[in-house]
C-alpha cells in the first residue's frame, strides 16, 4: 500500500522481480547469440539457449527463495537454465560471463525502458505546463521571493519556468538514454579470458544485440555511468518538489491562488469536512524527498573494490529500482496534481493589493528614478513604503498624498507606474523562449531519442 | 527477491501493509476503550468496535487500491471499519482523531516490536562476539591501522571491541524503546477539541492502553522521537558495516585468516570453481549501506509545516518501515556471517611475520627506551626498520646483527623484547571489560526491557 | 563571509585551529600526569610538559602548513613539544599513545564545550519560547495542517510545541555530554602494550584527568560515540528548520501573522523599497538544512576499518567541527528571529475568517454530532461546506440559512458552537505541560548538568 | 589546518571571499557595460562603474562582517560601490538587477574556474594513469573480486580501468563546462521589469560580456543547472575514492603491491618507527568521502520556493564552494599519491601463487571444458580445488597427481593452461582502447574546451 503510493504501476513492472527475470535471460540469449556469430559457440546452442531463456519456463517462487537465500539472483538462474536447455546446449550457457556482466546488463535494459516512461510522463506534464503558460501569459500574480511579494509577475511565466525545467530535464534524459548505458562483459575479473581471442568481438555483438553503447573495457567496480543516471533521477525529482511545492504554497488558505480540482485524488479529511488537501501535490512532495534522498545511496556505492565490489554494487540492486519507482511516482503525481489544477485568476488579482499594493514598490521607484535617480527614488519609496505600512494605508493612496512624488510625477504618470500590467518586462518574451524550448523536444516525438 | 535479500521475514512481517492495517485497527480499538474509560463514548460502543478491529474483517486488497489512489490509508480504513460496526456504535469510530494520530501511534507499536526484533538479534551476535572474544583471548594476530601492521592484538581483543560496541548498542536500543516511544494524539490540529474537557484524560488512557509514554503535548510536526528511533538505527547499521567489513578484509586471499565457513549461504560464483565469496559479509555490508544511506530521509524529512506536514510526514511511510527492514537485514546477514566464521589461529601466527615481522618494531623500540630513552630508541629503530627492508631481511635478523643494539639488550633480553606475547599490553584486561559489560546487558534478559 | 554566516564566532573559537590545538596539549599534559601519578614517568617530566603544553609557544601558523603537508597534525605537534621540554622530560612526551588516541581525546573536549553552547543558547531560545507560550496563550489563531487551514488554536501552543521541542533536545544534549564523551587511550592498536601494565590505571588516570567517561576498551575505529553526538546535532538542526519554517510560512504577505521585526537583521532588498525579508528565519533554515545534511557524512565515515582506520577517520576531522558550527548558526539565528519576533494577534484574528470561517467546520460538526450522530453531522456540514463554497458565503451565514441545521441547533447554540474560543479543546492544558517540562529543565540551571 | 588538508590552495583561491566579491564586482561591471550597450544607461557611467568594480578599493573586512550580519554579501557591496562611483554614475550601479541575479552569475565564474583546475588535474592524472598502463601491460597480478582471488589480469589493466573512468569524468566536465553554465538575470522576480524592453538584450549581452549561456529565462528557484554540475563533483570524489582505495588495499602489509614511495607525504607513525602510512591515498579517499556527502545538501536544497527561495538557495552559498574544495582535495591527493606510487611487480607474481594458485582454476576449467563441456569441466576442477584445499597443496600439484586430469590435458596441455599469461584474455586490447581514448581527450589539450 504505502509502496504503491511511492511507484507508478508501469515502473514498478519494468523493476519488478519477475521482469529483472525476463532481462537477465535476455542477456544470456543474446549472449549466446553474439557469441554464436563470433564462431565461439554453435548456433545451434545459441538458438536452443534462445528458446529456454523465457521467465515462464521457470519457477519463479523457488528462484526468488534460492536467491535470497543466496544473497545473490544469477547463479540458481543460470543452473535452472542449464537444466532446462538439451545436452547439446548445456555447456555453452553462460560462457565466460561472470554473474555481475549478466546483472549489469540486465539492469542497463531495465534502466533503458526507466528512462523511457519518466520521459514519457515527463513530456505529458510539460503539456500541461505549456498549456498554462500560453493560457496565462497575460494573467497577472504577484511574484514571490524570500515568501515576500516582490514585483508582479503572470502565471503563465511560472508555469513557463516549470515548462523550461521540464524541457531541460527531457533533454538531458534523452541524452543519458543514448550515452550513459553501456553493455557490460568482463568474465571474472574483466579480461574476458575464457573468451579466448573473441573477447571484444562477443562485447560488441552483445551491445548490437542490445542497443547498447560498447564500453571501452569493462566497468564493474567504476560506476560513472550508473550514478550518471542516478543523479538526473535526483534532479528530476527535484524538479518535481519544486513544482509541488509551488503549487501547495499557492493554494494555502489565504493564498488560494490555485487549488485541487474536482478530479483530484483524495483530500478530503477524516475529520474535518470542509478541507480539500491538495493530496496529490503533497504525495508528489513527499515521492520526491525520498527520490532525493535516494541518491547519495548509489553515489556513496560507487567506491568499490578492485575488480568487483564487496557492497557497494549489491547495494545497487535495491538502491537503483527504487529510485526510479520514486521518481516515477514524484513525476506522476506531480502530472497529476498539474492536470487537475484549478486556477484563480481573480485571486491571483487580489492578492496582488495584498499588504496595500506594496508589490508596485519597485514599479514606482523605477518611474521616479527617471526623472531623481535610481538612488534617490529607492529612498523615497522607502520612507512610502514605511509611513504607508504605519499608516495601515496602501502605496497607492500614500504616493498621490505625497507631495513630493506628486511634484515629479503627475496623476495620470502616477497611475501608469501603478498598473501592473505595465510593469511586467519581458515575462511575454520568456514565455514564448519556454514554448519555443517545448515546441523542440516535441518535435522529435515522445517515444523518439533527440 | 531482491527485497528479500534486504529484510529479514521477521522484519518484514512487523512492517508489511496487513500488520500496518491491524496495528491501525489496534489503535483505533484502544482509543475507543480509552474514551469509554473517560466516559466520552459508551462502553457499549466501544465494545463493538473493539470487536471489529480485525484485520481479517476487512477486504485488504480493496483497501490497499483504495489507499494507493488516495494517497493515504486511514481514510478508506475508517470509512470501512464504520460499515462493520453497528448503529449504536457507527458514529463513534475515530471520534475526535485525526488520520496522522492514528497512523503515527500504529508505527509507534510496529517501531516497538522492531526494537525488539533488533534487539534479540543483537544479543545474539553479542553472544557470538563473547564467546569469540573468551575462546581467542590469548590467539595472538596483527594489529592493522590504516591497513597496515601496527603491533600485535589478539583476535579475542578484536572480538572484544565488536562485542562492546554490540552491547552499547543493546542499551541504547533499549534505553529507545522505554523513552522514545510516545502516543500520538492530537486531533485535527492538535487541541483535541473534538474530545471536549476529556482530551488529557483520553490521551493519557490510551498511552496506558498501548504501553506508550504520554507526551507533554502532540507532536504531529515534531518529529525528534522519529529522528531518534532512525539515527539509532543508523548507528547499528554502522556497526554490523564496520563488523562486516572486518571480516572480509580478514578473509581476503593474502590475509586468510578467517573464511565463511560450510554453513555459510552462497558463495560459489558461477565461473570460478575454486572460488567461496564471503556472500554473508558482503550482504551484511551492502545492507548496512543502505541502512546508513536511509537515515537522512527521515532527518531531512523532520523539518515539517505547521501543525500537520505536508510532505515530510508522508515521507515516513515509507523511510521508517524500510530503515527497520534494512537495518534488520545488516543485523542478521552480519550475526550469520559471524556464527558461520572459520578463524585461522595459524594463519594469523604467520601473517605477524608478514614484512619482516616489523610489527614488533615498537615493542622493541619500548625495551630499548627503558635504556636509552624513548625519542633515541625510536630513531634506532627507525634506521633498523629501514634498514632491515632494504636488505629484504627480517626485524629480528637485523637487530641480532646490530652491534648497538646487541650491546643495549642482550640476546634474551631481545628475545623477550619480540616475543609477541609478551606485547599485548592490557588485552586481556580489555576482553573481561567487555565481557562484564555483555553479562550486564544479559542479566536483563534477552526479552526483557534494562 | 559566507563561513562566518554559518557560525557563531563561539562555535567557530571552539573549533578553531588553534583552539584545537590548544585541546591536543590539554589531552599531551593530561596524559603526562595520569603516568606520573600511575608511576609511569617521573612527576618532574609530567610537570615540564605540561608547563610546555602552551600553544602560544608554538609556531602555529608553520605547525599548520606542516600539518596540512603530512595529513596529520599530530606528528609535527608532538616534534615540537618534543624540542620544547629539556632534556629530562623529552623521552616522556606522548608516551605510549598513537595520535587518534591525542586526536579523538581532545576532539571530545571541544565536543563537550560545543554541547555546553549549543545549550545555553537553546535555553535562551526556549526562554523565548516560553515566554510566547504563556503570553500568547489565549491568542486565537488558525491551525494549519498539509498547508489548509484546519481549526482553530491558539499562537500560544504553537510556541508550547517549539518549547516542548526545545526542551526535549536540551535534554538529551545534556545526557550525551554526560554519557557520550568517552576518553580515547589505546596506544597503536588499542592494547596499551607501550605501558606495560599500567594502561588501565593511565587510562582511568587520563579520564578523571579531563572529566571524561572511561570506556570499556578503546574505540578507534567503533565511532557509536561520534554518531550518537552527530546524530543529536542534526536533529537539533531539524527542530530549528522547523521553527524557523513555521516562522517564514507565518510571515507570508498574505499571512502576515508575524513579521521580522525592526531589530531584526537585514532583510531590506536592493531593488525592492517596501521589501522586509525575514533574513534571521532564512538563513536559519539555510543553516538548519546545512547541518541536518552534515550529519550523514559523520554516519556514513563510522564504517571504519580493523584497529584504526583509513579514510573514514580522517573525514571526521572536518565533519564534526563543521557540523557544531552548522549546528550553532541554526539555533542562533533561529534565536534571532524568535527574539526579534512580532506577532500580529489581529491579523491571526482576520485570518481565521479567511475562506469564509470554514475553519469552524468541525466544531459545528462535533455540536451537531451530539443530536443527530457523528456520521450524518460530517456528511451534513460538507454538504454546507461544499455550498457555501459555491455560493461564496461564509460558513456561518450558510448554515444560518440552512432549516435542517436551525432544527437542530437553535441560534444562541449555533452561535455558541461557532465561537473560535469555545473550540480549543485543550490548548491551555498542553501549554501549562510545556512550561512546566521547561521549569524543570530550568531548575538545573543553565550551565549545569541534569 | 584542518581546512587545508581538505581543499588545494588553487582551489581555495577560486572560492575565497575575496574571489568572490571580484566576481561579484565583474558581474556589476559587465552588467553595466551590457546596458550601455543596449542603450540603458550611459555609456560613460558604465565606464565608471567598471573602473570601480576592483575589490582591492573595498574595505574587506569591514564588507565581510557586515555581509555576516546581514546575512547576505550583494545588499553591502552594492552600497559601497554605490559610494565609490561618481555622481553622475551612482544612480546606474546594479540597475533592474536583484542580488540573487549578482551572486549566482558570480558562482558560475568562480564554477568555471573550479571545472577548468579539477579538468587540468584530472589530466594530469590520466597521464600518470596512461603511464602505468602503458609501462605494466604485462605485468601480471591477481584480479581480485569481492576481495577474493579471481583470475589473473595485469596492472596495466588496472590502471587502464582508471585511466578509462579519469577519461569519462574530464569529457563530462568539459561537456558541463560548456552547457551547464548560464547566466543569471531577471531582476526582482524574473521578469526583468526594472530594465522596460531592453531586458532580454541586457541578458544576453551580459552572458555575452561574460562568455556564459544564454538561459530560456531567469532560474532563480530552478536549480538543475547547479545540481549538474555537483553531481558530476560528486561522480569525480567517488571516482578518486574508488582509485585511491584500490592503493590502500594493494598497499596492505600481506599484500604488499605497491608502496607510498620515499617522495609521499607524512606516513611516518609518532609510535611505530617501522610505519609507512600511505597518507595520500587515505586522504584522498577521507576527501572523496566528504566530497561524495557534500553533494545531498545541493540536491535537497534544490527545491525551492517560488520566484525566489528561502532557504535553499542561501545553503548553496556554502555547500556549493565546499563541494568544490573538497573535490579539488580528493583529485590532488589521489593524483600526488598515484605519482608517487612504487609498484612491485615481483610481488604480484608471489600473490598469484597465493592460496596454492587457485586463481587459474578458471583457466583449468576452460581448458578441459574444450574437452569435456563446460559443466563437467567446472565440476571436476571445483572438486579438485576443494581437494587440494584440504589437503594443503596447491591447484598445480593436485592437478598433476589426478589421473582424470592428466587423461584429458597431458603434462604441457596442463602447463599451458595453467600459465598465467596465457589467460589474460583480452587485457591487452582494453589497455589499448582506454589508452585511445585518452589520446582523444588530450588532442583538445588541456586548457581547452572539447
């Protein structure tokens, strides 16, 4: 239950148990096939080994047992497998691979299909981020910092930022899915000796079986490539914390910028029955803290030992699937807090007179600033600022009783640097940057690599 | 599978969803009881829902989806659990509560047996640890700091400092589980309200009904008895890594002074026939990272909002039950790879001629400060040492044929002065310490709280 | 600048450079006199070194860039001292120790005046704590859970809950200064074999020496003491997040419950004029998330090899230091911004209307809930919620209008059943417990041990 | 002292205080000049304002503490450089920027400077790296494998295997180099509004003036471009971890491969006068550890709060200079003990032969496997290992003396399979490929970009 909250159902298929089955057979076909076309072993073993390499075909339950009994998955696979193909075959199952060559492989393809359904989801949230920023470009909220109002900014130019982000992240990803994942195939201790003068012929022909990068030589115990990829998930799941908590800062009561939607998951209390919480944003939160949280595990696991590890890489069995069910789950909750999202753009112009209007502070400093300097201006503002809060009056009602800012700019100048719609810069021209940014990675297709 | 290998069953049972969901129902159970006691609700009702909190009365899988899609699992429980009971009793359930004192109390109780579970396992390998440390008291072998020779220890001392750490451990553990553990309740934003005058009264009744500490006040955003239990466990994961890690640097192939053992699981790769990893040791370790790497979550996850969190509660879900899980898992592969030990006396007394048998460079750098003071003998010994490696000759050889020395300690003298066990200091003082400290933590009781 | 931000000047003077070095003389004179008295050395030498163990007769700035050459500061520090003390007392200079026995000794002295600091400080902030607490007590606010308003409470508990927090953390820092700090004396590899058969009384010598507990055995490379100390700070660092955290939420624009005050520092833009940004809260929380990510690298360094280690040791150097400056920043500025603190008891009045007072649902549940049964009095006040939403009309004037509800609860009843200070359960309650659990905290004194 | 062990003295430059009020005041001036370019401000009060932007015309001291304690450098600078500028120049310091725009462009200078010396170092450690590969491609050894003897390889593939993994992380921080680093600027709260219509001229001509990238729009509270780059410190320190505790394990007593050598740091012990520390290769892998845990705390702190963060971003200022220092320490150390390593080769050869040369029974299978099939082969010679485990002898001699062996491989069949150094498999053709690859990344030389 709490672990079907933190994963997706797809993710956690592709890392599920009976899956890492179905790839580490994979492996071994097309283990045997690549070596079956470097003359190293019949083919005919190769397509026997082939036909037995099916998750079905094995008792899965019992492997699970022995496996953990074990401490380790590949070797009662490899024996049930040897049991399972003729006499001809037998003795070419697993020729010269080490355990850790197969696991690492496998988990390479199961990372492969990872990445493909976090860009997926991914590409899907950033529609719904454009969406907003082309819907919103001109709707004006107050732009927040420190928790302060600041200056105003539109929703369409925070929803372009999560969009850029977003984009961003589904390039980088796009990249990782090319580069990063590489076959591995070292036999013991990564010389490949009992492959004889094959060696690096069956290492290509296992990466072209695969469509995956060949490696210089062997990486057991040097994990760039898997922390590569864990620290995008790390990011990505950043990003989506940022995002949630955006989006649960402005729908706090007094804020009540946004809120949950009528199709959004749960929210209602078991006690209080007015409240609505935004449940799939906080969910999205709490996926991605722990995504977050997840990383240093693989990171502080990349000091292994010598040829192969003792830890550090066992550690990564646990340590990587659940990763990318963590951020699956922070990448889709936050999509679906995104989708359901209910925006009030009155709100967002009320909260905008909030604290008397004092957002224009800048607005107005920046109009007498032409005329007195900026320095000069700042300080004026300044003390308006401060008698207007004393006063419990707004900014607004304190500059036109100021005799001094009347003298320099008059009503109908006065107004136009208190609208905030003039006063908005170059949020248009960020926001169509941002669309510009989505309209390419969109045009290489949602299922295709950039 | 691969979760397997990172719990034990015991472990995982305590904190799989159907115990979670009964351990729910107990404190839903015992709040009724402890308001019929207050006379908030009749004695009949919570009767009947007492009666009804049965894990097995519910449709689990149901109530899994259920929870899964809302993001919480109280909810849907609640509203079941009001179906099952009667009329009379329907509008009591849950009365006053809020989703997270129900929650936080249940993982108080699961948090309790899990200390206990660690702490059985823990006496345990204490047990094994003593009789290590008393069987091998006098079984000489190098002292290695910063992977290098030091002087000489004896296995027992090493077993010793395992066994200390293990029984400080117990007592911290236990010390945990009579303080940290404290009910929950709060109602919605922690004034119980709903409960009227009798709020107190039902807090400090259903802390007695559960055997839980009554809290000065609810603690729904402050988390510091969580962080407790977590960093505790961290502690103990930290200890099984360094025991762990010192069998396996022991075990190395140049080292060989203890080995896994017949009993010991796995261990046979799956290309090299002569080959007999230290699979136990090495699960140990990789499990105890991923212990210590589950900590921060829950740390980082305590800064909370207000009066109920939005995200870094939720976040607990699931970083408590897989702490204790891993935690457990560290434990035990840690006390099976100890209880499977084969030590090697012999191998030990020849590794301490490793280099010259140089380990005695201070030993006899000591008999000649008694002679000659301390910083001269240092500098003698130093040139011998250097000396003695560059000719490729041994510390002993090379002290006979030195002439200065030969005139400051005469040949029995030099033969006491390098005579191993007559440099093991206060070891075996060492070892009963720790072995008085072990039988202090025993006489409480391998089930008993100290 | 940027250090000096994430310190107080006595935290940093602490674990200064040259207060460290100062420490390491303190632990080198101690142990000269522990010998003496064990009959070790001859008093003369004990009372010359520790005449020389001045870092103000050192060449610091040289002994630093040696150290910083060598990896170690010990070795060139005991070469100097060696040279300082004549001829007589040069061969008793660290006799029989190794330098993490030096090292961890004095680290613990600076551990234990960094909890003496951390301490007081957090007494002032609980002091603060309290004194809202009390005057605030009857102080009607909005509680708020997962960011919504939930019901009422008052600003006074929210102050008693920090307290509580306060308190508890004094506590336990001041049990671990009692229990923790353990002396370190194992000469090379933790056998004493350099003092003959006086280890044990110079090791009790050396403890009573400094104040410190004696340990079983010694405990190079078993850090529980470490962690248990880190692990303390770190969720101290949480607790101030959270204060502080709270504080930053509360003083939103739209909140506006609290605001930095005008002794408070910084916090004015340089660009916005009207800007106050609640600086002391801010870079509290940047304080408190700096050190709560600290302590995993003391955790994660504890998995330390055989008698002394190699690397995780040695990464401690620079952890914990840092980690009591992270610390102490955190609590100061969190004390800062609570000092400096106003609150703004009218604007948590307004707020409690924001939304249309739904706030008050519950209790208008809870007083329905006795005539007509909790169940139907939920379904029926969502039912109003959820109108009154939609209509935009406050909850009040919804169920004023509502005949099923006037049926039920006559006005005065429903009036009465909507007045915030009728619906505070037992705030005052848990606000008497935490000033009495700091009164007893108190009793002990500020610089004493409980 | 401490500090210094964990940072070089280059590195320690780039991110001093006073390095960055520089950069602070180099962003100041190209901002300046960039808006009189685009027509903003005078062109001669951006001249002024850039003859001023020197740091030795400042007041550091005073500047820094001001900056503690307003918790923030840009607000005092501003106003000292505000004072420093003429008259006719004042009104144009900082114009339309927020201080956040200042510091986090400054950090990706001072990042620049920080990639391009952790790129020069990493250079000059794959030399040394390409070296030994070069130099021991036949040197033999035993591959080791969860610290057990596996099969042979050469030193030359060791090396190559860090050579290799050195050549990775230099073309990834030349990538990030290149993409990863954009300037910031948006003012107040990204909308560039202070600047009217020039500001995205002003962006991009600021990014021009400082050779950085053009981002999408202002990044204040998206901080994936941060995040990149510390992971890929955090890939670089846990590399270094991985090399430098490589040494430490060939560098034990019984192991005996390779020594610190007579030009290396420190090492001597203050008691054991025989010791050799291999005190680089620990502080590199002390420094690693803390570099790999300095990473959590940029990741975490990367969710943040709207326009513009509380909290997070602040952490940075400290986390992210840190981060640095340590990485630059781990790569130093790493490389200054890679550089003075002393290999034996000769002891390899004995280590090969260590437990009775059980390290060729893969060999062994494989040569009969040719025989009698793969399955058959393992089972016979496991047996025959575990035979000759117990009794003593070594893997050869048991060979030799087992008629079903001798049967299928007769004397010189047996010789030659168990020869190592025809069972190095393709070590050589890895060698070359790592070798390759470095050329490739050298060909862009050093000090440039690839």
């Amino acid at each position: 239950m709490r672990e079907a909250i933190f994963a997706t159902p797809e993710m956690a298929a592709v890392f599920s148990d009976e899956a890492f089955v179905q790839r580490l057979l994979d492996v071994e076909a097309a283990l045997a096939r690549a070596q079956a076309r470097a003359g190293m072993i019949p083919p005919s073993a190769a397509e026997v080994i082939g036909r037995r390499c099916r998750a079905d075909l094995f008792d899965l339950p019992a492997l699970f047992r022995e496996a953990a009994e074990a401490g380790t998955p590949v070797i009662p696979l490899v024996r049930r497998l040897t049991e399972l193909v003729d006499a001809g075959a037998r003795g070419y199952v697993h020729w010269g691979a080490t355990t850790q060559d197969i696991v690492d492989t496998a988990v390479m393809l199961q990372m492969r299909e990872g990445l493909d359904l976090l860009t997926a989801r991914l590409l899907a949230l950033a529609a719904v981020g454009a969406s907003l920023a082309e819907r919103h470009r001109r709707t004006p909220m107050a732009g927040r910092t420190m928790l302060q109002h600041a200056v105003p900014i539109t929703f369409g130019l925070k929803a372009a930022r999560w969009l850029a982000l977003t984009v961003r992240l589904v390039r980088r990803l796009r990249r990782a899915r090319g580069e990063a994942l590489a076959v591995q195939l070292g036999g013991a201790a990564g010389t490949l000796a009992a492959m004889g003068p094959s060696g690096l012929r069956v290492l290509e022909g296992l990466a072209a079986e695969l469509g995956l990068a060949v490696p210089e030589l062997p990486w057991h115990a040097e994990r760039d490539r898997v922390i590569e990829v864990a620290s995008l998930l790390g990011m990505t799941a950043a990003a989506m914390g940022k995002i949630a908590g955006d989006l649960m800062l402005l729908g706090q009561t007094e804020v009540g910028e946004v809120s949950a939607g009528a199709e959004s998951a749960g929210g209602r209390s078991s006690t209080m029955p007015q409240k609505r919480n935004p449940v799939e944003a906080i969910t999205a939160s709490a996926a991605a803290r722990l995504a977050v949280a997840a990383v240093p595990a693989v990171l502080a696991g990349a000091v292994q030992e010598h040829e192969r590890a003792a830890g550090g890489w066992q550690a990564e069995w646990e340590a990587v699937p659940r990763l990318f069910r963590l951020t699956a789950s922070a990448v889709a909750w936050t999509h679906r807090a995104l989708s359901h999202l209910e925006v009030h753009p009155e709100r967002m112009r009320d909260n905008l007179q909030a604290a008397g209007g004092m957002i224009m502070a800048e607005a107005l400093t920046m109009a007498l600033a032409e005329k007195i300097g900026r320095e000069e201006a700042y300080r004026l503002v300044q003390q308006l600022a401060d008698r207007a809060a004393a006063a419990g009056t707004g900014l607004r009602q304190a500059a036109e009783a100021d005799d001094r800012i009347r003298g320099i700019l008059p009503p109908p100048a006065l107004a136009r640097a208190l609208e905030v719609s003039n006063y908005l810069g170059s949020a248009e021209t960020f926001i169509d940057r941002a669309l510009a940014a989505y309209r390419e990675i969109q045009e290489t297709g949602p299922g295709q690599r950039s």
